[in-house]
C-alpha cells in the first residue's frame, strides 16, 4: 500500500503552478496520525480482507484486528476497496492510558504508539477494540472524483477524514500553514499534517510522480507537515535579498538576526515570492515566527510584528498576471548570468566552479554557444581563470558532455524552450514522435504532461533550438533514439483516443502499432472518446459531447480492430 510524498512548504506553489492546477479544485484532508489499513469489500459488499499498509508495496493481513473493532462497516458498497486510520481520540487515551498501560506492563507514550503495539501484537487488550475507530479518507477502487469518495464512505456510514476543497488558486504557504495549525489543536484525533489532493480524476492522470519516490507513490496527491514547537524561534528581520533567475523571475531570500533552532544556527529564511512579502509587511526590523523541519529551508511561520514597509527589490521590476512574482523588466548581467550558469549546468560540465564561469562571463563568454566553442581554445580559457590544469579538465569534461548527448538534455541546455520545459519534458516529446520539429501545438499536448501553453512554447522554441544547433555544428554528436513503432498508416490512422474510466497499456500499444494515437486528455486533434462506461457523467463525456467528439465502449474498440 503505497504512501504519499511529502511537500515542503516551499515546494507547494511551485507544485500547484507546474502541474497547472490554480484553477482546479483541490481537497485538503486530515492527515491522521493513525496506523494506515486498507479494507477490501467483495462483490456483495461485505469485508473480504484488511491489510496493513507494510512496506508500502505489500502488506500484512490484519482481518483478525479489524473485524473485533467495533465502528466497523462489515459492508459497504460492492466490491470497493477502502483506505483508513486506525486511530484512538485523544481525550478518550488519556481517560484509558493508566488502565492499558498496568494491563499491558508497558508506558504508552500516545495514541499512535498503542494503536501501533496492538495491531502488530498475536493478543491485544479489550480496551483497544472497545475505543479504537476506524477513520476511512479513500476509496481506492473503484477510481472516482475524491469528492465523491468522501460521499460514499460518509452515505456508507465511515466516520470520515475532516475535509475543506478550494481551487489551487486558493492554496498558498501562509493559508496552509494557518490551516494545518488551526486543525492540528482542533481535531480530535492526533494529527501530523493534511493530505492535498487532486480532485478530478481526469486532471489526476496527467500528472507524474515525484522522482524521489522510492514506492510507488500516488503522484495526485501530496502530504504536508506542521513540526513540533521545538522547531519554532522568534527572531527580527534583517534585510531581504532579492536574486534574479534565468527567466527573470525575482525571488526573495530573508535575512534574519542569528536565532537556534535545534541545535542548528539560523539566518535566513525563504520569502517564497512577492506577494507573500508585501501581503505579510517583512522588511527591516519586521518581528517572525520561524519553523524548520529537517533538512528543508526554513520559513516564516507567522508575522507577529509587521515592518513599517516591505522591504521591495531596487531593480526596475512589474508584478507578473498572477501578482505572484516579480519580474525584472530589463534583463541585466545578472539575469543573463544566471541562464548562463544554468545552461552550463544543465549540460553537467564537471571542473567549471561558478566563480569560474563567473571569470568567463565577465570576459565576454556570455551564453552557453560562446563556452562550446572555447573548447577549441583552452589556452584562452587558462588565461581567462588563471589555471591551465582546470582549464583542460574543464574543456575536456565540456567536450565528453557532448559526445554522444542525449537531444532532450541539449534541448535544456540551449535555453531555447523557455520556463518549465526541461530535458524531461522533452525526452517525453521524443520518445512519442522521435523528434521535436514539424510539430503542431496539437500534436504536443497529445503527450502526457502538455498543456497547450506548453506546447506552444515548445513549437515556438524549435526554430531558436535548430538555429542554436547551426552555431555548433561539428562541436557535438546526437545519442541515437529507437525509432518509433508506429507505423504511419493502418486502421486507426489519424484517429487519436482518449480513455476515461480505465486504463490498458496493451490496448494502447495495439492502437499505436495501428497507426493511432492514444491521448491523457481531450483536445482540437481528438477523434474518439473509449470509456468504461459510457453512460457516465464524467468530465471527459461531457466535454466530449459539448464538441462532437464519437463516444464509444471498450467492447466497440475491440470490435473494430477485430473486424
């Protein structure tokens, strides 16, 4: 049973913003701090089997715990199968935690810590089936809006996860933290945090999961945590230091008076972008509230004594649409260095430290075209930085980064193709066309993770790419991709599917070896909608009658590849 991964508060609106979800409604749940169990109910709607969530793949079975606990659904809907915490309220421990711990010999230090000895122990007490509650927050089959997961389990009679939805929109560091708060010391249960979930399912099979998932991990949803007081300080702002990046966005790291927090001296915090530091007043002599949680960047928890202004960049800067961030209005040095550092960064190039670079492009080596082609004079570079040994292992590790390079990691390394489209956006491009150019933006967002705005931006970069590549032509050679499988024509030429309701990789491979294309979501190019059910109400149905788009079953596909 798979677990989530986590988001640092720092990380939260850059997920929302990359995903393209501020206009897509979102459900933020209790994240109980329970032991996870997942009950499978059969066809007739009765429980079948429980398991614990073990290693996060397979787990153990529980059946024995969970059919003595007495807030147990023995039936629920047919054949769903249901996540849940077990959990036990706090004021009802303290009540029964003298009685437990002389039946058990043994202290108890919290409710998650009894729940947890109980439900691995061969015996456990009364007490634990009498108080323990099962909590559900997720029906896991069949695949549904979590919206209407939350209203089944509540009409099947669960007691449910606590629950607000608001659009991504909605959802920015100072309103998640205040609401985590605010529910941590209301709720009844032990909490360690909310669960932020996409709604939609639609929206939900577009997204990717986090590359530092070790499990295979939802990529729809994501935990955020709330640390312990021990992590809080209250200390005076200093400064805040504004730094452009390669797109000319200007973020703002906040310095702070030195303060301890666990052990670890603290002096800077991140001021997340510019609404938050003009919303909040942090500017010189500002009082705050700051929070660490391990290894992620500290921030401000709360403002407890606004400055008498916020303290704004000195560069010429304009709000961008979404009056979020700052960006500069006349690309400096700065600006362009950082791109500079990216690209070169981005290629992997060992022995080049940035102060290095910085050498460079002072010296008039300004963009990624100009650095390739030093690599044919390293002895302009020794004089330039004023190391011939690191300069020879410099221009070597430039000249092994482009032998045999991946096209996508070029592709990102050129700049060409704008804000949030990266090497891994581009390897998908790839490995679906086998190229980036003479594409349409309707032909990109048939490949999972495009939004047409991306698309574009990926069309609109291609002719700067090609020109990019003219400049150092005989300085690099393309790793060779496999060519595609599929064919340019056959029965489904120039059909392009979309399913909703299932998912079926071979079916998807069958239609491609056909000549057809299989989508994530509807677009101008789309042909044919394949759903599970096609008298469903779901979004894509919808969306796919409003346009004309011809609905059809599972059964209807595979009669006609088989006629």
């Amino acid at each position: 049973m798979p677990s989530l991964d986590q988001v640092s508060i720092e990380e939260l609106e850059p997920w929302i913003a990359n995903n393209h979800l501020q206009n897509e409604l979102l459900v933020v749940t209790d994240k109980l701090d329970g032991v996870s169990v997942m009950l499978v109910y059969n066809n007739t709607g009765k429980l079948q089997i429980a398991y614990s969530r073990g290693n996060g793949v397979e787990g153990q079975d529980v059946t024995r715990h969970i059919k003595r606990i007495k807030n147990l659904k023995h039936t629920a809907h047919p054949s769903i199968t249901v996540r849940a915490e077990i959990i036990i309220e706090r004021d009802v421990f303290e009540q029964i935690k003298p009685v437990i711990e002389h039946e058990a010999n043994r202290e108890f230090k919290n409710p998650r810590n009894f729940v947890a000895g109980q439900m691995n122990a061969s015996k456990s007490l009364n007490a634990f089936y009498d108080y323990a509650k099962i909590v559900a927050y997720e029906i896991v089959w069949p695949i549904i809006n979590k919206t209407e997961q939350l209203k089944i389990l509540t009409e099947a009679g669960f007691i449910v996860a606590e629950c607000i939805t608001l659009t991504g929109n909605k959802i920015n560091a100072t309103t998640l933290v205040e609401h985590t708060a605010h529910r941590i010391k209301t709720s009844e249960f032990e909490l360690d945090g909310v669960v932020i979930d996409v709604d939609q399912i639609d929206v939900r099979n577009k997204l990717t999961a986090s590359k530092r998932s070790t499990t295979p991990n939802p990529a729809y949803a994501r935990k955020f945590k709330i640390v312990s007081s021990d992590n809080v300080a209250i200390t005076t702002v200093k400064q805040v230091v504004w730094r452009p990046s390669k797109d000319g966005y200007v973020k703002p790291t906040i310095i702070l008076e030195p303060v301890n927090l666990v052990g670890v001296t603290i002096s800077r915090a991140t001021g997340f972008n510019a609404r938050f530091i003009i919303e909040n007043c942090i500017g010189i002599g500002a009082e705050v509230e700051i929070i660490r949680s391990g290894d992620v960047i500290p921030y401000i928890r709360r403002v407890i004594t606004p400055a008498d202004k916020p303290d704004l960049p000195t560069i010429d800067v304009t709000l961008n649409e979404s009056g979020v961030d700052f960006i500069i209005n006349n690309m400096n040095d700065e600006v362009n260095f950082q791109k500079f550092l990216f690209c070169s960064r981005a290629l992997g190039i060992e022995f080049f430290a940035e102060k290095t670079l910085q050498k460079l492009f002072n010296t008039g080596c300004q963009n990624i075209v100009d650095l390739i082609k030093l690599t044919s004079n390293p002895t302009l570079i020794a004089k330039i930085i004023g190391s011939e040994v690191m300069a020879n292992k410099g221009v070597e590790s430039l000249k092994n980064c482009l032998n045999n390079i991946d096209l996508a990691v070029l592709g990102e390394a050129s700049g060409c193709f704008g804000r949030g489209i990266g090497a891994k956006k581009l390897r998908k491009i790839l490995d679906h066309y086998n190229r980036l150019n003479n594409l349409t933006v309707d032909d990109i967002v048939q490949v999972d993770g495009f939004s047409e705005i991306t698309a574009k931006n990926v069309v609109e970069g291609v002719p700067l790419f090609e020109a990019f590549l003219a400049e150092i032509k005989g300085l690099y050679t393309i790793k060779q991709d496999k060519t595609l499988i599929t064919p340019k024509t056959g029965k489904f030429t120039n059909c392009v599917f979309v399913f909703t309701g299932f998912r079926n990789a071979d079916l998807k491979t069958t239609i491609e070896h056909q000549g057809g294309v299989v989508a994530d979501s509807i677009s101008k190019s789309t042909t044919h909608i394949v759903a599970k059910d096609v008298n469903s109400s779901s979004s894509k149905i919808k969306k796919a009658v409003e346009r004309g788009i011809t609905v059809i079953s599972i059964q209807n596909l595979e009669d006609w590849l088989n006629g």
